[in-house]
C-alpha cells in the first residue's frame, strides 16, 4: 500500500511540480550539507538532492538532481562517514546502496532484497557498521494474510556493501510485532528500538532490543513496552538516557528514560502535546531541542528537552511553526545544527527553517519553501567539506 502511514483517508491529490525543480547553482565554499530526499509520485521514485547554503540555509538542487529509486521509497539514510546511501522501497522489497560523490551526487552500487515484505524503516548505528531494515510483513505474511513484521540486521562491510543479515537461530531475521512504524538505534550503539502500530489491537507497543557483539539481537526484558494508541515515529537522544515516539491517534508526544539494560520507562508527567497527527521527530545535534512534523496541521512543534529529566517543554514563545502541506520526515542538519528540513508529501516540497541554537526558536529560509520531486517522503544529510568531521547521526522520524 503506497505511503501507507497516511492511509485512511489522510492522502489528497499531490499539487504536480509546474515550474519545474529549480536547479540553480551554488558556491561549494559556501555549502555546509547537502541534503538527501526521497519521493515516492514516479514509478520508480526518485532522490532529490540539494546544497544547504551557510549563510542562509536556502536550498539549490544539484545538477543531475533528482536521482532514480525503487517503486516507493519510504526511508533514507546516510553512513556516518558520509561516503554511503541507502534507501528501501516500498513496493519493490529492496535495498538500494549508493556510493556519494565529495560533489553529492549519486552512484547507484548495489541492490538487495528484503527478507520479508514492504520495507517501511530504515537506520544504521553511530558506527556505521550495521543497518537495520524494518519490514511490514516478516516471511510468510502479505497484505492479504496479514501478521506480524520483522527488524533485519545488516553487516556493512568497508565498501559500504551489505553483508548477509544476522542469523537468528534458523532464521535471518528478528520477529516484531504487527505493522511496525520506525526504528530507531542508540547513539552508544546499545539498543535497537522498533515502534509498532499493532492496528487491530488498538494499542501500539515498542519492541525492544539489545545488541550482541556479533549483531544479533536480543529482546530486553519487559519488552514490547506500551506505547500510545498509534505510534508512528521515533528517536533517542545523542546521549542515549531517553527516547521518543509520536502518537498520531491522540496527538501526543510520548518520553521515556532508558534504563542501563535498556528497558523503558514512560516519564510521570508525560505524555506532552503536540500538533495533528505527528508524523515525523528528530533531536537537534546538541540534544537541547525535540521537533516534531504534524502531517495534518502543516506545521512542527519544537520542546526544549529538560537534561536531568528528559522532560519536553515548549519553548518561550511561539512553539509551533508552519510548513507546506502534508510534513513528514523532520530533519536538523548535522554539521552545524542551525537549520531544519521537512519533507512536504503533500505541497511537493521541502520546507527550511534558521535554528536559533540558544533558543530552539526557528525563522524560515529564504525563499522557502522549496521545489521537490513528487510526493516526498523522507530525508537524510551528509556534511561537507570542512564541516565533514562534525557528522552527527541524523535521526529524521521514519516510517512513512
């Protein structure tokens, strides 16, 4: 099912791109990151990929730009060192790897296929040696016999190749349970979490796991854990103590700590409000401020996160901020933090907005919001040039 997380009426018709993708040119000197989106309109999809300019954080799309993908692709993510892309698609149940050029632009290298069906999240560890492919439906289950998903681990080997994924006894993937949403590892490399929606049921849980030295996982005990009604996407924060998942039946922001086992306890003054329908969460680099894109209100929600606790607050002002229609994916860049990214499904755009980083406050770009490929669906940056050593693990909500 295309766009899956936006079923039940939430899809409109997509406004077609009539003025074109606005390619223009732009100073290398002066481009910190270069941004990463996925779009799902075409068969197959394509990447977009822009400069984020220094000053500005204003977006230029490369030449080349957009790139061929799969049928749907959903999610997106870049190796830590910058040099590797990855992306699964939807409907073709693969995984395409990439080689990124110091130009960004894109070499496709390599395909694989899932081990189960309908790959819906994508994330690779802090170290960038393995990467983890969240399936809709784990072998044996489909859209017409449904059940539960599955978490594939994956070795990336020097190359940014894929190796064969982690044995689990006979099999070569992790049960989870029914339609998983995001997934989501832990700066310290410890534990692997993946959000269920658990449709039928009516309450979404967290299955939760521990990572052994040879990849496999184990499941931390008590888990799955409790986790809203319809938990769509999720983070951790850069130190590991807390995590976070979106809600988008009750509209809610739902905090837990994580424990040195990596169990998880919902914080008591929790669960926090947010817009309607939240789709997409990522942490800033520093871990001061949480983001959170609503799909049916346009707009984000920012919190500063209280560091003893892990407790969202708003921020002193306004703490919602408009965005073109339909967000998704929520990214801050990573080489310098200061300017944020979402993916607009609806409005076929990218919308950017200036982080204040004492604050949290955020000001649009100039001449946001910005021409995408039809439909996009998520995001990922890799940093450049000078800025390079200061890559941080981006943690842009999936599951779309």
């Amino acid at each position: 099912m295309k766009f899956s997380k936006l079923s039940q009426g939430l899809l409109a018709a997509a406004v077609s791109l009539g003025a074109g993708l606005g390619i223009t040119s732009c100073g290398e000197s002066n481009t910190i990151d270069y941004l990463y989106v996925t779009a799902s309109k075409n068969n197959p999809g394509q990447i977009s990929v822009y400069r984020v300019d220094l000053e500005s954080g204003a977006l230029t799309q490369i030449q080349d730009s957009p790139y061929t993908a799969g049928r749907d692709p959903v999610g997106i993510v870049t190796s830590p060192n910058g040099s590797y892309l990855y992306v699964i698609n939807h409907d073709d149940n693969t995984i395409q790897k990439f080689d990124v050029g110091t130009d960004a632009k894109l070499y496709p290298r390599n395909t694989y296929n899932t081990v189960g069906t309908e790959p819906q999240a994508i994330a690779i560890n802090a170290a960038g040696t393995y990467l983890y492919v969240v399936d809709t439906y784990q072998p044996g289950y489909t859209d017409t016999n449904s059940g539960p998903g599955d978490i594939e681990v994956y070795p990336i080997n020097s190359d940014g190749s894929l190796g064969t994924a982690v044995t689990n006894g006979s099999l070569s993937y992790f049960p989870v349970q029914d339609n998983p949403m995001s997934v989501n590892v832990t700066e310290n490399n410890d534990f692997v979490y993946v959000v269920n929606q658990n449709t039928s049921a009516g309450a979404g849980t967290i299955s939760a796991f521990s990572v052994g030295t040879s990849g496999a996982l184990t499941a931390i005990s008590g888990s799955p854990f409790s986790a809203g009604v319809t938990p769509n996407a999720s983070v951790s924060d850069p130190t590991s103590r807390f995590y976070y998942v979106t809600d988008s039946s009750t509209n809610q922001l739902i905090a837990y700590t994580i424990g040195s086992t990596g169990a998880l306890t919902p914080l008591e003054n929790g669960p926090f409000s947010t817009g309607t329908y939240p789709d997409g969460i990522t942490i800033d680099p520093s871990g001061s401020y949480i983001y959170v894109s609503n799909y049916n209100s346009n707009s984000v929600s920012a919190y500063s996160i209280t560091q003893s606790t892990g407790a969202p607050s708003g921020l002193a002002g306004s703490s919602t901020y408009s965005t073109d229609t339909g967000p998704t994916c929520v990214l801050v860049e990573p080489a310098f933090g200061k300017f944020l990214y979402t993916t607009n499904f609806l409005g076929n755009t990218v919308s950017g907005f200036e982080l204040n980083t004492n604050s949290g406050v955020l000001t649009g770009t100039e001449n946001s919001p910005y021409p995408s490929a039809g439909q996009p669906t998520c995001v990922a940056a890799v940093t450049h040039g000078n800025h390079a050593g200061e890559h941080v693990q981006s943690t842009s909500g999936n599951g779309a």
